[in-house]
C-alpha cells in the first residue's frame, strides 16, 4: 500500500488544517516490570517447559500499521487510528 509522505491533517495545538510530515511508528521493546511479562517470566522458571504452545506456521499476513503525523508549523505530533495493511510505503505525491 502506497501512502504520501505528507498529508494535510487538523493539528490541535495550532487548531487548523495544516500541512503534515507522515512517518512510521517503531514497536519499542517490551517493559519487563509489566504485569504480563512478570507472570510469563515466571511461568518460564523451572523445569516446565514453554507456558503456550508455540506458533505454528507463519506469521500474519496484514499486520497492524502505526503512523505519526508531526506538524510543519508547529512540530507537534498525533497518532491517529491505526489501520491493517499487509505493507506500507510512504512515497512522494507530487
């Protein structure tokens, strides 16, 4: 899927319609204090063996895509709803 590297979107701290840069949101790494991640690290000491069953075959076609849009005028960034694409391309619209 193609996207353009700059779109025209409400920007809340200028209150208006400006012109915005699009990038890619990253997955940072997962807190290791979380309530989850305790309870799996836990489950994983010991002798047992692995507290699910491993995934089989390959991972998901379309995957969950994360954009930021950051004001030209301003640099204030939003996140707007995420969308499902099997890749993502942002690409110069002239």
């Amino acid at each position: 899927m193609h996207y353009p590297k700059e779109v025209s979107a409400y920007c809340p701290k200028c209150k208006t319609h400006t012109a915005h840069d699009v990038e890619k949101g990253k997955k940072r790494t997962a807190s290791e204090l979380k309530w989850g991640q305790r309870r799996f690290r836990r489950a994983q000491r010991g002798y047992g063996g692995f507290p699910r069953p491993k995934p089989e075959g390959r991972a998901k076609a379309v995957r969950r895509v994360y954009l930021k849009y950051r004001c030209q005028k301003c640099k204030y960034t939003v996140q707007p709803r995420s969308f499902r694409a099997a890749a993502l391309e942002l690409v110069d619209v002239k």
